[in-house]
C-alpha cells in the first residue's frame, strides 16, 4: 500500500506562497552575507580565479538541491532533513544527529557572521577591536530575537533586494573602472603561485560552498506552497543559478578592480573594490553590507533558537529548553543557549575557519539527504513528484564526501566538539525521560 500520510494536502497551515515568493525566499537564503565577507577568503587561496571554485560550488550546490527537491516534492508535509532522515533510517539517534548538526551549524554561522560585522565593514564607521564588538553584535541578536522577531516573506523581499543591488554595484562599479583603463580583468584567469589550480580550487570550493547552502531551509515551507510539486524544483533551481551567476560576476568584477592579495587582506573585500572605484562613499556600500550581514545572524539564530525549542519540545533535548518568556512568548532559554555557545565559538577561529566547520557539518545533513533519497525510493506515493536521476543523489553523496576530506584536522575537531555535545545531550535527555517514566510507572 502507498504511504498517503505525508502527501495529504491538507495542512493547518495557510498555502498562501506561490512560486514567485518562494523563488525570492530562496534567493534570499543563498544569496546572503557569505559573499560579502568570503570573496577575499577565496583570493587568498585560489588567486584572481575567484569565479571558478563559485562555479565548482554551484555545481555542487545543486546536486543536493536535486534530492532535496525529490524529496520535498514527495513528502511535502515534511520538515527538513531531520525528518527525512528519521523516515529513511528509521534510527532515533541518527535523525537527532542530522537535526543537531542543522542546529550546530546555524551557531557556528552566527558567530562567524558576527566577525564579518565586526571587520572592515564596521571599521568603516568606528575603529574598536574584533572580538569585543562580535560579542556585544551577538547580545544585540539574541536581545532583538528575544524580543520577537516577526519575520514575513515582504521583508525577506525587501532585505533580499538590499543585498542584490549591493553585489550588482559591485559589478557596475568595476564597469567603471573597466572603461577608465584601470581594471585588470586577465587577473581572474590567474591563480596563486606555487600552488596546484586543481587543489587550489577544490580548496578554495569549501569556502564557496558556504555560499550556497542556505537552500535547505526552504523545506520548512512545504505545507504553505501552492501546488508545491509543480514550483518548489522551478524555484529552488532558479534560485540557486540566479546567485551562481550574480556570485560568479561578483568575483570576477572584484578581482579586475582590485588584485587578489588586496582582497584576502581585507575582512570586507567588496569594500576594497568601492575604494578603488571612487564614486560610491564607503560607508555607504558598507550600510549595505552590514545589513546583509546582520539579517544573515539574525535569521540564523532565529532558526538555530526555534530549533533548539522544538527539539526541547519533542523530548530530543533537555526541557528546559523550551522554556518561553511570558508576555513576548519567545523561547527565551533557548535563545541564551545558543547565543552562549556561538559567543564561545568566536574565541575558536577566524571567519574563513568557522565558514569551513558551518560546511563540514552541513555536508553530514546534505549526505543524509541524498543517501535518504536513495533509501525511499521504495517508498512509493499516489501523487507526482519531482523524481531526479539516480546518478544525482549518488553524484551528491560523493561531492560531500570529496569535500570532507578536504576539511582540515582543526575544522573536525571543532564540528566534533560540538557533536559530541549534541550526543551528551541526548543521552541525559534519554536518561531523565526514563528515569521520569519508571518514577511515574511506580506511583500507580
């Protein structure tokens, strides 16, 4: 008998998104502050060819983006990974996993964005150090998320286009500098010297890749598209090669105004290419860039919040957790927690390092999928569904796992710290329900 549980159409949830709003929504999610502070990452380690390992990441990207969106297409009462994992594997520990690495990851995002907004970016304005100002720029998140964030999808349109028209300035700009004779546009077929291009770029595609990731949150909204089998892979497809093409142009304009070295120098490189420039103010690019920064923390650590509650809820993480602040009716301990935890992952690496952990453990959620993809397909349902070919979960399922290896030793040791926390948890969470039920068991 097929399973109809998961296709049902109906939902409590209001399916207002169309195609066009779940295309900017995605957009939105990619096409976010990585880019902004990443692009001198990648200089430094591939050269002036910054558009290459953008495109390699693409690619990539888009392999998982296809079992995501067999997936989601198929069951799309579902919720994520987590979930998709909890129906292939059928294994409570190994769904958790896939869900705290979600949750890790956001954290690890926050605290890498809030040194991008304490760089350059914010040394535009005032000159204080780093760390503190990461620090005191979190406090302020975790205080706005605590408050209530009221998120809709006309400020997702909003801030996305802030962030669009931010990155599209810097390719009109290095026009300009291109038809004053001051560009150098044979400097992105240029790699670094000494180095291998091949491991340069594969190198550099870690850092890249970071770019693209966002994608996956838009399996949260299933249950709010309209006839979602039919726009989710149109838009989510759209979406991440509107950004390929836009991050592409950003890198090749970035590095024709101004040499790698300069970039990688610098923790807000598209700065370095309006100074060149000289017709937009600084500070007024680095408003822009600072607001894609900020909304890219802040709706992370919505998210890694909001999980941390429904994890608590489901029993998955201590309930305590799921504690919410009376009058606001924000999880309030679960805020803390995760503001905690990203305030110390600051102290653990730069921008590049913690960009690199938010890929390493996202590539373990992105295995999962496409593994699960594999796994259900003997599980078979009434309605269409987007189907990819076989080869593309496979071909996914590989990327990840090349990119894996290419993490370095330092990287592992901090996505396993924070794993082993994750299954610290789940064992005392394990334990007190137990221990709760045997206790109530000998009360009757």
């Amino acid at each position: 008998m097929p399973d109809t549980t998961a296709t049902s159409t109906s939902t409590p949830l209001n399916r207002t998104v169309g195609g066009r709003l779940l295309y900017v929504f995605i957009l939105g999610d990619v096409l976010g502050a990585g880019v902004y502070a990443l692009v001198g990452e990648m200089a430094g380690k591939v050269g002036g060819a910054v558009w290459l390992p953008l495109l390699v990441a693409l690619g990539l990207s888009l392999l998982t983006a296809g079992s995501y969106a067999e997936l989601v297409t198929k069951y799309p009462a579902a919720g994520g990974a987590a979930v998709f994992a909890e129906r292939a594997f059928k294994v409570p520990l190994v769904s958790f996993l896939v869900g705290f690495c979600m949750l890790a990851a956001g954290v690890t995002s926050a605290a890498g964005l809030s040194l991008a907004f304490a760089g350059d970016y914010f040394g535009s304005f005032v000159d204080l150090p780093v760390v503190p100002v990461a620090l005191v720029f979190l406090l302020l998140v975790a205080a706005l998320n605590a408050r209530g964030i009221q998120e809709s999808l006309r400020a997702n349109v909003a801030m996305t286009a802030i962030e669009l028209s931010g990155l599209l300035l810097i390719v009109v700009l290095a026009a300009v500098v291109l038809t004053r004779g001051d560009a150098s546009p044979g400097r992105a077929l240029e790699f670094t010297e000494g180095t291998t291009p091949a491991l340069a770029v594969l190198s550099a595609s870690l850092i890249a890749y970071y770019s693209f990731v966002g994608f996956e949150t838009s399996a949260n909204l299933a249950e709010e598209v309209k006839d979602v089998r039919r726009v989710y892979p149109r838009a989510l497809f759209g979406a991440l090669i509107t950004a390929g093409v836009v991050y592409v142009a950003v890198g090749v304009a970035a590095v024709a105004v101004a040499p790698p070295e300069q970039l990688a120098s610098s923790t807000g490189p598209l700065l370095e290419v309006v100074r060149v420039a000289d017709v937009v103010p600084e500070r007024v690019f680095a408003v822009v860039a600072l607001v894609a920064v900020a909304n890219g923390a802040l709706l992370t650590m919505i998210m890694a919040s909001r999980l941390t509650y429904g994890m608590a809820r489901q029993g998955l993480l201590p309930a305590g957790l799921a504690r919410v602040l009376p009058g606001r009716r924000t999880p309030w301990v679960a805020i803390v927690a995760t503001t905690v935890v990203a305030t110390g992952l600051v102290f653990t690496g730069d921008l590049g390092a913690l960009a690199e952990t938010v890929v390493l453990l996202l590539l373990v959620v992105f295995i999962s999928t496409n593994v699960a993809v594999l796994v259900l397909r003997k599980d078979t349902v009434q309605e269409d569904h987007f189907r990819v070919a076989t080869i593309v979960p496979v071909l996914g399922t590989a990327s990840c796992v090349l990119l894996l290896t290419q993490q370095a030793g330092q990287t592992w040791l901090r996505a396993g710290a924070l794993v082993l926390v994750g299954v610290a948890l789940y064992l005392v969470t394990r334990f007190a329900r137990r221990r709760t039920a045997v206790q109530t068991s000998g009360d009757r």
